[in-house]
C-alpha cells in the first residue's frame, strides 16, 4: 500500500520497503536552500522538475556513467566506506518509475496487509473514511521521486527528467545508500526491526536522513565545511520543504498526517544524523548507528535520549483469546510511537496551541479489530507515560480529541481519570489513566471495556449511580408515616 505509513502501525512512509529513494523531489530543493542560506551563495536553488519523458529503456550515456563514477568515489571519501562492488547506473522515464513503484509494494505486502494500514490509518483518524490512499500515493511518489537506488538489482537510477546540472546533487543521496547498503545490507537492516513500526520508521530515518547528511556535505566540498559545522540544518529544511509541498497539487490538499509522515525521515532523520555526527569523529564513526540503531522515533526526534541510550519501556496488551468478543477479527497490533502520538494529538486539537505532551510518551501498545457484522474497527491503545502528572495531562488533552473524533455523544460519565460515552458512529469510548498508565478503548460496550480492564489487572472503572425507580403511592404514604407517627391518629 502506499500508504503514508513505511508499512508500520499505519503509518506510509511512502514507499516500498525495498527501495532507497530520494521520493520527495521538494526535499532536494529545500536541501539546496539550507545549503546556500548556510554558506554557499553559489550554489543554485534546484528548479523544480524538468519536463518528464515517455520514453522507456533509457541507455546511459557515457557522461552519465563518469559523472556517477565521480560522485561515488567523491561519497566514499566522505562517508568513509569503501567500494565493494561496481553499480548498474541508468535513467528512468515516469512510467518506468511508476511501474517500479507498483511492483516493489506488491513484493512488500499483501493485500489483507494493505486492508489492515488503511483500516488502522482511519481507526485512529488520521485519514478520512475512504480516502483513495494507494492511488494517491502513486501518484505523489511519480511525482515526487528524483532518484532510486534498488538493493535487489544493486542498480541506481535517476528520473530522466531531473536538470542534468541537478543530477550530481541526486546521485549524492543515491549513492549514499548504495554504499551503505554495501556495508550493512541497508534493506535487511531496516527490516530486522518488524514487527515493531515505530522501531522501523526510526530505522527508515537513519537511513534517510544520513543520505541527506551526506547530500548537503557533498554539496558544501568546495566550503571544506560539513554538517557537523553547521546549527540545525533541518530548520531551513523544514522551511523550504513545506513550500515546496505547498505548490503541489496533490499534496496540498493531502491529510496532515500524510504530509508530515512523508516529510519525517528526511527532516528528523537529518537531524538525528547531524547530532549524531557531532557527537562522535564524523562520517568514521557511522557504522556504530548501524550496529547500535535507535529503537524509536523518540530517540530520533530527541537524539540525546539514543545518545545516553535513553529507551522506551515494554508495553503490552492482553490475550485476546476469550476476551475479545465473538465476531472481532484483529487486523493489527504494534506501536504507535512518539512521533505518532504526536500526529494523533496534532490532528485533534481545538486550537493552535503547541503542546510538548507527546515527549512524556515512554512506550505503547494498540490493536485494531474489525467487526464482522457492523464493519467497524474497534481500537485499543495503551501507553505509559513519564509521571502521573503527564497521565493527567493526557487524560484532558485525549478526552478533547475522543469528543472531536466521535460525533453524536450522549450518555456521557466524567470522573477522576475517567470519562465514557456512547456514540452514534461507533458504539462505546471509554478512556481512564490509573498512575503513569492510559487506556482508551473505542468501538465496544462497557462488559468489553471492564474485562480488559480486569485483564490489565485494574479495579472496576466508576459506573454511573443508579437511577432510583419512581415509588409507589403506598410506599410514599408508608415512608410519610415513617416519617410523623402522629400521622396514623
């Protein structure tokens, strides 16, 4: 699918897992923008792309091939990783890169896997019921994708219709993750890290945004300066990039959600590189990320916690052997992660306040389940936070976003970090945090909600009072003589 979501708890990273890709050709022209901010007037601001050919089977030229012959050697020095073996280098017409697209996500996965990231996309909110997602994807990464570097074939390629004096720059970013995929078998690496999603999408960003790191080295060689030199490079980035997105059609009218996950390997992946850079002896010291990956996006978005080895903590859920009731089929359990969290709370606030919650998240657990018979996809979510306090503060600022997320409230019950309603759209939603611990739970009724709190080992959530029944002439007569004894003479 593709899906906003690397193939993680629904999440897309735009694009198959097989393929290292400069996917986002607004990325490259935001690099190009921090680089020449930074240091270098000199250097061009990328065009934009060039008018794209229909032509298939494109043969490289002999220019090409030493043009890409010089950048590999040129990255090589820079990252200190040897050649080990020579590339297939060609160009690709849209078609072509269209046509890989498609075949590599079929390889990724299959389609009760694609069925089940939409369903959990739309279960937490984060598209609309039936958004066109695979479609448009295809069509944004079409668009979107410079350059390719495929580890199955050991073939790099570029869009032939990148500006020939862009395609150095592309190349730099490609041949990165060739020459590391030389070294750590790049794809394996990054797959080693399912089931967890959150842990691959933090992989998918090292390997991103060292390639990124790399592209802006490359093109600061003549400054005899590098990333390690220079303040946060991912603010100007980020800057650029966004009104790169801006004047896309597709994009600009895409989810938020598809927006930013498109946009987070690159930008916290570049900054996670840079830190990461500086903190030990440049480029020699890669290697130490690969044989010691961050374990989370948190320790990407926040790279002194992977620094001082800073890790989330075991989250779990319970069997849902006999607990789940009859007719639920789980589509998908994993992890959502900070940066995740931090989209959903995005997605749902009343207004434009930034709120840092989502940096107490320490660790999650979600599943997702489809109903047989109403088709509804009820969802569970468990996540620890650092302190009570940050419980608290996630019980309001979740209780908002369950209130924007469900329509048609009624029977709602708030107590003490605890809150429950019934809606038309979807049945029960309950949420309770019980000390550094929430759960929310949509799509089912109160029996379900109580036993996965007993399965939990919680005490029974408060209920409502009891509403007394209306009493009988005799006995409001019995209760008056009860009252006044004198009554009775």
């Amino acid at each position: 699918m593709f899906s906003a979501k690397r193939q993680r708890p629904t999440r897309s990273d735009a694009k198959s897992a097989g393929t290292r890709a400069v996917l986002i050709a607004f990325v490259c022209a935001a690099i190009f923008v921090a680089v020449r901010q930074s240091a270098s007037p000199s250097i061009a601001l990328a065009s934009g792309a060039g008018r794209p050919s229909t032509q298939a089977n494109h043969a490289a030229s002999p220019e090409f091939v030493n043009a890409a012959d010089q950048v590999l050697q040129q990255m090589s020095q820079i990252l200190s990783l040897p050649i080990k073996q020579p590339l297939k280098k060609s160009l690709r017409s849209k078609q072509e890169v269209r046509d890989y697209l498609v075949r590599e996500d079929k390889e990724d996965k299959d389609d009760a896997e694609r069925y089940a990231d939409e369903k959990t996309l739309e279960a937490f909110g984060l598209i609309p019921k039936g958004f066109p997602l695979d479609s448009f994807m295809l069509d944004v990464l079409t668009d979107q994708v410079a350059g390719l570097y495929d580890p199955k074939a050991k073939e790099f390629y570029i869009a032939d219709w990148i500006p020939v004096d862009e395609q150095k720059t592309v190349m730099s970013h490609e041949l990165t993750h060739a020459l590391e995929d030389q070294s750590f078998r790049i794809d394996d690496w990054i797959k080693a890290a399912r089931p967890n999603d959150d842990a691959e999408l933090a992989r998918d960003s090292v390997s991103e945004g060292s390639a990124m790191a790399a592209m802006v080295d490359y093109q600061m060689l003549d400054q005899h300066i590098g990333v390690r030199e220079l303040p946060d490079v991912t603010v100007l980035i980020r800057a650029g990039a966004i009104a790169e997105m801006d004047k896309d059609p597709n994009l600009a009218k895409a989810p938020l959600y598809i927006r930013d996950e498109l946009l987070f390997p690159y930008l916290a992946g570049t900054g996670f590189t840079q830190e990461f850079l500086k903190a030990h002896s440049g480029w020699k010291d890669i290697h130490l990320v690969f044989e010691n990956p961050p374990v989370s996006t948190q320790q990407v978005m926040h790279p002194d916690l992977y620094l001082n080895g800073t890790k989330p903590v075991p989250v779990t859920l319970p069997n849902w052997k006999g607990l789940a009731p009859d007719g639920w089929k789980l589509l998908e359990e994993n992890t959502m992660g900070e940066f995740g969290l931090g989209e959903i709370l995005k997605q749902f606030k009343k207004d434009n306040r930034e709120d840092p919650l989502s940096t107490s998240w320490k660790g999650d657990r979600y599943a997702v389940f489809e109903d047989a018979k109403s088709k509804t996809t009820p969802l569970v979510f468990r996540l620890a936070l650092d302190s009570p306090e940050d419980a608290a503060r996630f019980f309001g600022q979740y209780s908002e976003v369950l209130e924007l997320k469900h329509t048609g409230r009624t029977a709602l019950l708030r107590r003490p970090n605890y809150f429950e309603f019934k809606s038309e759209d979807s049945g029960g939603v309950f949420l309770r945090c019980v000390a550094t611990t929430c759960l929310a739970v949509e799509g089912t009724n109160r029996e379900t909600f109580d036993k996965i709190d007993k399965a939990l080992g919680w005490d029974l959530a408060p209920v409502a009072p009891a509403v007394a029944p209306s009493q009988t002439l005799t006995q409001q007569t019995r209760g008056a003589e009860a009252r006044d004894p004198e009554s009775k003479s």
